[in-house]
C-alpha cells in the first residue's frame, strides 16, 4: 500500500507540485531543485531519531551513524568555505542568526544591518522581526543615484552609533560586498562582524564571489539556493566563537536537530565540492548577466545596471506596472517570480514596484545563454502584454516546450 492508497489528497498534491516545477519555469531567486539524491537522505530513515546534543556528547542513545553524518557536514562545509568552525544545526538562516544574536548580545543592544526596503532581511534589523523588536535596529542603504551599497554612509552610522554588532548580507541586493571594507568600520567601531550570505553561498563556494570568511566573526548561510541542498540554515565562526554559539543553537534556540537534513546538508556539501558544482555556477553568472542585459535591451531597467549574482532585481516603474501585476503576468506565463520592493520604492511591499528574478533553477536543468534569450523574450513579452490572456497562455505553452527539453524531476511523473 503506497501513499496514493493512505492519503490520496497529499498524495495528488505532491504530484500536482511535481507538475509544476517540471512544466514551468522556476525562477525566484532563493529557489533551486535540490538532487535525488539529497532527496532521497530528506526523506530517509534518519528521520525518525532524536540526536540532541553534538557528536559525542549527545542526549539519547543510539546515534553513532548521526555522529558520523554530521561530522560528514561539518568536515565538508569547512572544505568549501575554508572555516574555522561549522554549526550544521539551525533550521533556516534566520535560525542561525538568532543563535548569533542570542550568543553576543543582550536586549536593547544596538546592531547595524540593511535596510529592508533597500535589499535586506527580516533578520537583519526588521521592526517586525525579533532583530528589530528585541534589540535597538538602524539601518544602512543603498545610494539613490546607482542604487549601490553606500559605505561611507556605514563608516557614519557605525562611528556614531557604536553597534554591538554589524551585518553585511541582503537578500535583493545584485552587486557583490567588499567584506574587507565591512572588517575596517567594524573595527573603527569596536563591533563583532556576521556576514549573511543565505544568497551568494553557492557562488562564493566556487570562488566566483568575495568571500568573508578571513574577514568576519560570523557567516551564517541557508544550505538550498544556490548551495542547491536541503532547506536549513549553517553558521561558520572563527574557533573562539564555537563554544557560545554551538550552545545557543542547542539548547539556546533549538531542541533536537533534524538528521534527516543534516545527512542531506552532507550530501550537498559533497555535490559542491566536485569541480562540476563551480563550472554549475559559472553559468549560473552567465545565465544572471545575460537576462539583465536582454531585459535591458527590451526597455527594461535593472536596478544597479545589472548583476554580479545569480539575481536580477527589475525597476518596473517607467513599464507602468507593479510588482504584484508583474509576478500575475510571469506567473500566468508559466515562469515563477516573487514581486519585490526596490530602493525608494513608492509602492507598500504587498503591491511593489520591483520583480526579482533568478537562474539557478534554470541553470541546474542545463539551460545555457540559447535558452536565456528565448527566456528573456517570454519575460518581456508576458509584461509588456499582461492583461493579454491569447498572449500569457501561448507564452505559457512555449514555456512548457521548452522546459520538456530540460527535464528535471520528469522520473517521478
């Protein structure tokens, strides 16, 4: 008796979501198709174990092939960012950054981290998130006139505010960090230094992105992505840090972890460290440059001019359309988007006036700087005709031609 027999209503779900990601094109930027294999571990019998504590010095009995796995992790997350020390524990990336917060900091301190509204995270400061309710949040942006991070205003507010702590990451922002300039205010500040690199991970593992390792106290990162593992979250530190932060993951923030995607992290981890995982990410970056540059060229504009990731952030404000018609539009068209606000943004964050588009879903079912062109074309056509449902709908089955060229999970159909 299989699931179909147990539970048909999940079961016929499942094969609907399997339907989906086979047949359109996924491209949010924080999206990716995780390998059988890695799915195959997800749904392994190491799910079924508690394992609280850390290998060797664990809570229940019977964890000898868990210690093993997560030692499997931990040993290859070094191996591919070059760490120190490695927490293979949280759940999700925001997960590890309150194990941060919660290890070097008390309520009410002050912590410097960009702007939402500029590219940020919730985690990072947000007023309605715990970083921005439990601790004293302010916020640097980005410049008006190129849309880039502006360092000087940091430098600024770093001198004048004294942070407990200072984050460099976002979560919508196209260029790369100059993580070394992020280590010179923190110094000039007394602060503790975290990268968040949820986003450019996988890049930075293929050495195609700085990396902030040699410069900071803490890189916390989700392992999906453009890692393309298990949904979870990871935090890298320097060996003086460990001690605390192991300890505010488990037991600060988190009872016993999840074997089954810790296993898989492992697996991942591995898949990343084989030479093909850096010429994957190679075209990812060919793949993310060339669809700025088409749009560009279709009258579209980039915010920032272009990209240095695997993200393009689109300014919809001179096509006349928002956000949230945007992602109506690609989405009618077949090709997942996520509406997204911009820098200065008029619009409120449910309506906005920005769409964020990634390639590493496209890129990890081979499609290359052909399929791009043809992608692009569909992205401004969709847009440019999106109160057209003759025009969405054959855009839609275009889509759907193209990507049985480029089958990805068509086994499990």
């Amino acid at each position: 008796m299989g699931l179909l027999d147990k539970d048909s209503e999940i079961f016929n779900l499942i094969n609907k979501e399997i339907s989906r990601q086979e047949f359109e094109l996924q491209m949010i930027a924080s999206e990716n198709y995780a390998s059988q294999e890695v799915m195959d571990v997800m749904g392994s019998p190491f799910t079924n174990k508690y394992a609280e504590g850390y290998p060797g010095k664990r809570y229940y009995g019977g964890c000898q092939y868990y210690d093993q796995a997560e030692e499997l992790a931990i040993d290859r997350a070094k191996r591919l960012f070059g760490a120190e020390e490695v927490n293979v524990q949280p759940h999700s990336g925001a997960q590890a950054n309150m194990a941060v917060f919660l290890g070097f900091l008390n309520p009410g301190d002050t912590i410097l981290g960009m702007s939402l509204d500029h590219g940020g995270h919730l985690s990072h400061g947000s007023k309605v998130n715990f970083s921005g309710r439990v601790y004293n949040s302010i916020s640097y942006g980005v410049k008006k006139d190129t849309f880039l991070i502006d360092y000087d205003q940091i430098e600024e507010l770093a001198l004048k505010n004294k942070p407990k702590l200072i984050i460099a990451g976002w979560s919508s922002y196209p260029r790369d960090l100059d993580f070394a300039r992020f280590r010179e205010i923190a110094n000039k500040s007394g602060s503790l230094l975290l990268a968040d690199i949820a986003h450019p991970s996988g890049l930075i593992a293929a050495g195609l992105y700085s990396n902030p390792i040699p410069h900071c106290d803490f890189v916390t990162t989700t392992t999906h992505k453009t890692l393309r593992g298990p949904r979870g979250g990871m935090i890298m530190m320097k060996e003086e840090h460990a001690k605390i932060i192991n300890s505010r993951v488990f037991p600060g923030t988190q009872g016993g972890p999840l074997m089954n995607m810790i296993a898989a992290k492992a697996v991942a981890f591995k898949e990343a460290l084989d030479d093909s995982f850096k010429e994957y990410q190679k075209q990812v970056l060919i793949n993310s440059r060339l669809l700025a540059e088409l749009l560009i060229q279709n009258g579209f504009q980039c915010i920032t001019g272009g990209t240095d990731t695997h993200l393009v952030l689109l300014d919809l404000r001179e096509s006349g359309l928002t956000g949230k018609e945007a992602e109506k539009a690609l989405s009618d068209a077949g090709i997942t988007t996520n509406k997204n606000a911009i820098p200065f943004d008029p619009q409120p964050p449910a309506i906005a006036s920005g769409v964020r588009i990634g390639t590493p879903g496209i890129t990890t079912r081979g499609m290359k700087e052909k399929e791009v062109e043809l992608i692009a074309d569909l992205i401004s056509k969709a847009l440019n005709n999106h109160q057209n449902d003759e025009i969405l709908s054959s855009c839609k089955e275009e889509v759907k031609n193209l990507c049985m060229q480029f089958p990805i999970y068509s086994h499990l159909i």
